[in-house]
C-alpha cells in the first residue's frame, strides 16, 4: 500500500487526510483538522490564508511518510503576486460586497447570452470573472505579475512552482468547455490580461516536489512529489462519487449543495443559461453539469446566531416537525451574506404568505424542506436540459451525516439515495494520486473502489410526490 496525503480546504475548515491505496483496499484516516475563519478588515472581507499555510504544514507533520500530495479547495477565490513571486495581500473572500453591481458592467461589454454560450459557466456574483472586474482599478492588481487560484497558491508555496489546474480554472468564467483552454475572446473584451495566469495543469499532471524547507518544517524525506488532483473540491468529491453506469444524479452536500449531472459536452443552450446551470469542467474530459445551492449554509449560520447548540438535538425536532409547513428558496441570493440567518428565513416565509417558523426546530425543518425542495428542481431540470434521465441520486460530502435530509432528498426527487461516502473530496484527491502513480485504473475503477470499500446507506422514496409539488407551487406561484 501506498500514503497520499490529501489537502482538503472547505469554507468553515481545512484538513490533511491520509489515504491509503493498494490493488483492493482504501484507507482514509484524518491527520490533521484546522479552522477556516475568514477576518473582516477595513478593506472588506479577507482568507487568512497564511493560517490555512500553516494547517497544511501542520498536517503533514503528523502525516508522516506520504508517497505525493495534492491539494483541493473551494473555487473562485485568489491570491496575487509581485514580480518576485511575493503574495500581495490576504485573498478577497468570495463572499465580500466588492462584485456587488459589477456583473452589470461585464454584460455591458459581453452580454450574459454570449457569456454563457462562450464560457458555460452560471452567473454567480462571485465569480473570478467579476472579481477582476471588480479589481480592475486597483493599486494591488496594477502590480500584479501573477494570479494564483488558492489551491495552486499553497502548490506554489510548497513546491516553487506554478500553474492553474484546469478543474478549477473552469469556474473562473474565463474557459471554453469545449476546447478545454482560455476563453481568449471574452478575456480581450474585458481586458483580462490571461498572462497573468500560470499555465493551465490537468488533474495527474505533475506539480513539482516538496522544497527542502517544506521538508525540514514538517519532517519528511524527499523527494515527495505534489500531483494536480480535481483541484476544485467539488471535481474530486463528483470523482468519488460510487455510482455504477452513466444514469446518476448526484449532490454534493456541505456549505454548498452542487446538484447535477455528469457529462461528455457541455450543454450551452439558452435554456440552460435561464435555468441558470454550470458546465464546469471534471476529470478525464467530463463536464460537472450542475447548480449551485446555497446549502447547509443556511443551516450553519442559524447554529451559529444561536450559540452552536446541538445539532443532533435540533435534527430530533426538525422530524417532529410536520413536513412543508414553510419552504424559502435556497437559491435566492439573499441569503448568501453571513448574518441574521433566522431573521431573514422568517422575512421570506412572511413575505410569502407562509408560517413562519416559530422554533429552533421549526426553523431547521424549513431549511431542510427547502434543500430538499431544491435538489428536487436542480435534478429534475437537469434531466430535461441535457437529456440525460438517471435512475438514482448520488449524495456525498457532509450531508451523508444528515439522514432527515437524505431522506426527504429521496422523498422529493421520488428516486432511491445512496448516501457517502462522506469524505468525498478526500477521497477523490487522493485516488487521482494514485491513480497517476499507477496504483487504480479508470474513473470506472475508482468509483467501483470507493464502493466496495467505503460505507454507504441507501434511502427509498416514500410520501406525497404532490406535497412536494405543491410547496414548489408556494415559491413560484405556479399552479399546484
């Protein structure tokens, strides 16, 4: 067996995990777990990405020996450097005000049909695209020599060298899906300078080797070589989705519910630009069609306005609770802001005629209807936007934890769910190392790996298919 050390970097923490492959065996074993928190500072919100640089360290100190590293993170966000490879300030937090009214000015100069039909990518007010736009006048971008995705910053960090994995170039807003390189007539309308970007990296590519002080710091022995994975978390978890065929939804759950599909092209229709659907680019030329959900999130920052009380405690009410009494849209942009989580639940449900929740186990009822609501409609539209019907819906990531929502994910999208595993994203990092080191065989091989070595709990479908249908009518005043 060999040890792959997978970074894995979410929205609220960071982690090392060790896994270890062999021909029919999968280990996964947490090495190290380190906060996320993102610092507010007179310029906006801010990563502290060098805390996030020092957990990777941390980690893979008490790794021990790993025979090669790779890294995954969230998208969309950056860091910037000098002439001398110096880092110019904190990374900007994709949830800060900065890209408020930018998309605006984009569509001025590239309007969203051709966007979309260029780049495949939904409008997500955070997207690298109106980042830079947003930046454009700024001292720090003037002295930029280099734009580094966070993932490929910690890779430069450790290694010394530079490059932009491919993965999560895709959500920059800046890639053609189907030549799978830079998007170079939009970036020259916008006046992106694609310099600035390191060149591109596809998942089992090389990243360069431990620098020596890397190894003094955390007590390895080199050579230890860096392997680009599924550098955007999402592309590793879809690659460890264990699904059997090509008929398969699947969710990825956490901060974010990314529901879709996975594909051989891209689907670039008006259609789809309107139904507001991604063609972010997955590993061996697949395409992740999908929707972004704005996901436990809502969920999170209600626990934290109450002072982190149990979670099991609030699941027990949340099932006392009856189902659709009260359903708010998990995609509306209002909610993506951190703060008055409950408050702003309560003004939709009143704004919308419905009760509003009262309990702390009313409140994480509505949301978990209302995720499972949206699954419900991404999955759906899905199917019928790019033809492709499935026959099971995969969940991965955190949300395998909670069985109230896998199970009311079932209920509403009226198909079986099969749930974990749970470390999807560590999984899939760590299985693309292995594979480009001769250790597993095809995207097919990893998943029947994860399969049969990873537990899984499967969800039947049960209920009212026309309650579900009903409460979608509540939110979009369709008929019932």
């Amino acid at each position: 067996m060999k040890a792959y050390a997978a970074v894995d970097l979410g929205a609220s923490s960071g982690r090392v995990m060790v896994g270890r492959v062999g021909p029919d065996s999968l280990e996964l074993t947490e090495s190290h777990r380190f906060p996320n928190r993102p610092v507010r500072v007179p310029e906006g919100l801010r990563w502290d990405v060098l805390g996030l640089y020092a957990g990777v360290l941390d980690g893979l100190r008490a790794a021990g020996r790993v025979d090669s590293v790779g890294i995954d993170s969230w998208a969309v966000d950056y860091g910037l450097l000098d002439a001398d490879g110096a880092l110019l300030g904190n990374p900007a937090h994709y949830r800060d005000a900065r890209t408020e009214g930018v998309a605006e000015k984009v569509w001025a100069s590239v309007p969203p049909e051709e966007l979309y039909a260029a780049t495949g990518i939904q409008y997500a007010p955070f997207n690298t695209l109106y980042q830079l736009t947003a930046a454009r006048s700024t001292a720090q971008l003037a002295a930029a020599r280099r734009l580094l995705l966070v993932p490929d910053l910690l890779t430069y960090w450790l290694t010394g060298e530079q490059g932009t994995e491919l993965t999560n170039a895709s959500t920059t807003q800046l890639v053609d899906p189907r030549t799978r390189d830079w998007s170079y007539g939009v970036a020259a309308r916008l006046g992106i300078d694609l310099e600035l970007f390191a060149p591109l990296r596809r998942p089992g590519d090389p990243a360069g080797v431990l620098r020596a002080e890397v190894l003094e710091e955390t007590g390895l022995r080199g050579p230890v070589p860096v392997t680009a994975v599924g550098s955007h978390d999402t592309a590793s978890a879809v690659a460890a989705v264990p699904a059997v065929g090509e008929r398969f939804a699947y969710i990825c759950t956490g901060t974010w519910s990314l529901a879709g599909l996975e594909l051989d092209e891209p689907v670039l229709t008006e259609e789809s630009r309107a139904a507001n659907f991604t063609n972010e680019l997955g590993l061996d030329g697949t395409v992740r069609y999908l929707r972004n959900i704005m996901g436990l999130w809502l969920l999170q920052e209600c626990v934290r306005a109450w002072g982190d009380p149990d979670l099991g405690e609030l699941l027990r009410e949340a099932a006392e609770v009856p189902a659709l009494r009260s359903v708010v849209d998990a995609q509306d942009a209002a909610f993506l802001a951190p703060g008055r989580m409950p408050e702003r639940i309560a003004e939709a449900c009143r704004a919308s005629g419905q009760p509003v929740p009262a309990t702390r186990g009313e409140f994480t009822r509505c949301i978990l209807d209302s995720l499972a609501l949206a699954h419900r409609r991404a999955i759906g539209e899905a199917q019928r936007l790019a033809d492709h019907p499935v026959d099971v819906v995969h969940i991965v990531g955190g949300g395998t934890r909670n069985a109230l929502l896998c199970r009311l994910t079932a209920d509403a999208c009226g198909l079986p769910v099969v749930a974990g595993p749970t470390e999807a994203a560590a999984l899939g990092n760590v299985l693309v190392q292995a594979r480009a080191h001769g250790l597993v065989g095809d995207r097919a091989g990893m998943r029947r790996l994860i399969a049969r070595t990873q537990p899984l709990t499967r969800y039947e479908p049960s209920g009212d298919a026309g309650a579900w249908h009903a409460a979608e009518a509540r939110l979009t005043g369709a008929a019932p």
